[in-house]
C-alpha cells in the first residue's frame, strides 16, 4: 500500500467515517504500479467529509478537478445455473439435474463522475483523489460544489458543467466557461454529436473520410462564381 | 522611354502605378493576435525581421486605422463573430493574411467541437500563410506577397479592388452564436464550398 505522507489511503477513509457519520466511502482501488486508490464519496456528505479533509487531515490544496463520463455499460457475466431436465435413461423418461453455464446480459447505468485531486502543503503528502458520482447522466447529473472548501474549484467547476453538464449545487457563479452561453451540448460527453461541417475535408481519413462522404454534396457549388457564372448565361 | 526619362531627371508614371504605390507601401497592421502565431508576428515587428522595412511601419489598436488584419492563430468559434466585426469595422482599401495552419484551416485543431475551420469561411484572405508558427520569414513573405498583388491589380475593369467595385459587398454578415454550431456555419459568398475531387 502506497503510503500518503503520513497516512494511508484506508487511514483516511478510516479517520473520515469515524468523524463524518454516514459518510459511506468507498475505496476505489487502483490496479496499476502506481497504486494511487482514490475515495468516492456519497454526494450528500461530501462537503462535510471535504471541510473534515482539509481542516483536520489539511488536505489544504487542491490541483485539480477533472470529470469523466461514464455511458451505460453492458456487462456480460457467465453464472453457473442448475437446472431440472428431462432425459432419456436407461429407456425410461427420467428428470435430471444439470449444471449449464449461461451467460447473462445487464446494463451498468452511466453516470458522470467528477474527480477531485488534493494535497497537502502543510503535511507534504498527496495526491489524493476523492471522486463524486451523479446518479445518472441525464436528468439527475447534480453534485455539491465544493468552491466553498477550496476555492480554487470554481472555474473548474464551472469547465465540468460546461463540458459535461454537472450541475454544481452551491457554486457561487456556475456558467459557462469555454463555450457561449446560448450553447447547448455538452462536447465532451460521450453521446456529444458534433456539427455537421464535413463539406470540405481536402486531406479526410478513417472517422472524417466517413464523416465527409455522410455529407455528400450538398450546398456545394453554391458559391458566388457559380451564381455570377449563371447570371451570365 | 520611362526609364529613359528618369535617367533624365523626369519622373513619369500613371495614376495607377502612384496610387498602387501608396498603397501597397503604408499596408499598417491591426494590432491583435489570437494564438502562438502572434508571437512570431511580433517577432517579425521587433528589431530582427523588422516588418517596419516594408512599410508596415505602426501596429495600429484601432480597426479604423488599419489596412492589413494578420489573423495570427487559432480562431475559435468563440471568437469568430468578433474577428468578422473588427474586419467590417476596418477602412477600406484592407486586405487579409490568414498566418498559420489553425488561421487557414484549423489545423491541429481541425476537428474539435471549438474552432473554425479556417478564417476564410467569414471574410476574404489574401494570403495564406502555413505553418505551425510560420516564420517570421514566411510573414515578410506573403507580406511582399500582398505587395505584389496591389501592385498587379487595376483600377478599372474586372479584377479593380473590392472598394472600387460600387456593387462589391462591404460589409460581411457576422455568424451568430447558436445553439449547436455558428449560424451560419460559413458565407457561401466569400467561400464556395470547394467541390471535392477524389
């Protein structure tokens, strides 16, 4: 287990489910050499298990906050069923019990995800990630803010709700940072379908080169040459 | 003969080589710049490539002073209304150079949800300039590139400047920002849609 400065990932979570009551964090480990496991926390606690993050663990910077779009996911699971059948034995009808492997089908609902890196200046340890999860992507994607704990989380809080549509309940200014205020997508959702401008792709290739020829032609030729060429005939 | 002339002393030329003259040897730059292309363009200003040689002698931070709008870097679609503004804003006689692969096309940026693919959808560039910056050598050059083209060009007849044209359009309609993409999302006037040859 990497070791946090002082504390471990589960000594965090740990001390913050004995301060925090109801908190329910979750581990959510990391398989990879780096092993840096992070904590998903129950929405509705976070901004107490964050205020207990930074005042008594002084987790008293925060570098980054980041979202990620999680779509639906179909999870295909092999399950051993028994099951009664009959068979032909020893010339006579019988029912016998057998085992099949069957393979069985569930749809994990996406949801959008926003991730939080923190360290601690005063302790010299970090990273560590706490993530919050909306409950779907659609029309339940809220999440507490926490600009009111670090306050460097404000504009990038508003980066996520411009580009992934997380609604930040108490951010003091959530608008749209990068895109125009009359926009209305989300690019960088997964489902994002971006503006059918393929008319001109000189040099187009595999996804563009599809994307193009779904274009086909249309508008073109349209230009002031062609009409001035045509007011001539 | 001309130059017989002025081997003596006597100066002879036409009203339009005079006026092409002056026109092409005061081209005064808009003082604005998107993107890392701008800092090769100012590099170009400073004392080593020194674009002043050319007659570009001032940058000018006002629309209404300036000939020559250099669209140095990427062009969001954020700022594409407003870079349309600044264009219909500025004097005529103005030409445009389009610096840098994100200025004429996109570039690396080609197929985001966020920038224009090319400032020559909304206003008509003179030049075009690739590159990722370009370089200051590449600015001097389609700059004495846009030099030769007033030259070239004649002040009555088919191909006379746009400001000479009575029934030329002036005045380019600025996209408005919608809902999904810019309306429109090009001016079919300035831009044909190129038919694609494969």
């Amino acid at each position: 287990m990497r070791k946090l400065g002082l504390k471990t990932v589960e000594e965090i979570k740990a001390a913050i489910e004995a301060a925090v009551p109801g908190a329910e964090v979750e581990l959510v480990p990391n398989p990879s050499p780096s092993g840096q496991h992070s904590l998903r926390l129950k929405p509705d606690r976070a901004v107490e298990v964050a205020r207990f993050l930074r005042d008594e663990l002084l987790f008293d910077y925060l570098s980054n906050v980041t979202g990620v779009d999680w779509p639906d996911k179909e999870i295909a699971e092999k399950v051993k069923v028994t099951r009664t059948v009959t068979k032909m034995v020893d010339g006579a009808e019988q029912a016998v019990e057998e085992t099949v492997e069957e393979t069985r089908k569930r749809v994990e609902p996406g949801c959008l995800e926003a991730v939080y890196h923190l360290y601690s200046v005063a302790l010299k340890q970090g990273p560590l990630a706490i993530r919050l999860r909306t409950v779907n992507r659609t029309d339940q994607a809220e999440l507490p803010s926490l600009t009111p704990i670090w306050r460097s989380a404000e504009f990038q809080e508003r980066e996520i709700f411009d580009l992934f549509g997380i609604v930040f309940t108490g951010h003091p200014d959530l608008r749209r940072l990068l895109m125009w205020d009359g926009f209305k997508d989300h690019p960088m959702r997964r489902d994002y379908v971006e503006p059918d401008d393929f008319e001109w792709e000189p040099t187009a290739h595999d996804g563009v080169l599809a994307r193009t020829e779904a274009h086909g032609n249309r508008d073109q030729g349209s230009g002031i040459r062609d009409q001035l060429a045509k007011a001539g005939q | 003969m001309k130059i017989e002339l002025g081997k003596q002393g006597v100066l002879v030329t036409t009203i339009e080589e005079l006026y092409n003259w002056g026109r092409r040897s005061s081209i005064w730059p808009m003082q604005f710049g998107l993107a890392c292309c701008a800092i090769e363009m100012i590099a170009t200003t400073m004392a080593r490539y020194d674009l002043a040689r050319f007659g570009a002698e001032v940058f000018r931070p006002s629309p209404r002073q300036a000939d020559l709008m250099i669209v140095s870097g990427t062009v969001t679609k954020k700022m594409a209304p407003q870079v349309v503004r600044l264009y219909n804003q500025m004097a005529e006689p103005k030409y445009v150079i389009a610096m840098g692969a994100c200025a004429i096309s996109g570039g690396p940026f080609k197929q985001g949800y966020n920038v224009l693919k090319g400032i020559d959808r909304y206003i008509p560039v003179d030049v075009h300039i690739p590159g990722c910056p370009p370089r200051p050598e590449a600015l001097m050059q389609a700059f004495i590139t846009l030099q030769k083209k007033i030259d070239g060009q004649h002040l009555t007849g088919e191909g006379r400047p746009r400001f000479l044209d009575a029934e030329a359009q002036g005045e380019f309609p600025v996209p408005v920002e919608g809902e999904h993409d810019l309306e429109p999302t090009s001016n079919k006037g300035v831009w044909p849609v190129p038919v694609v040859i494969r």
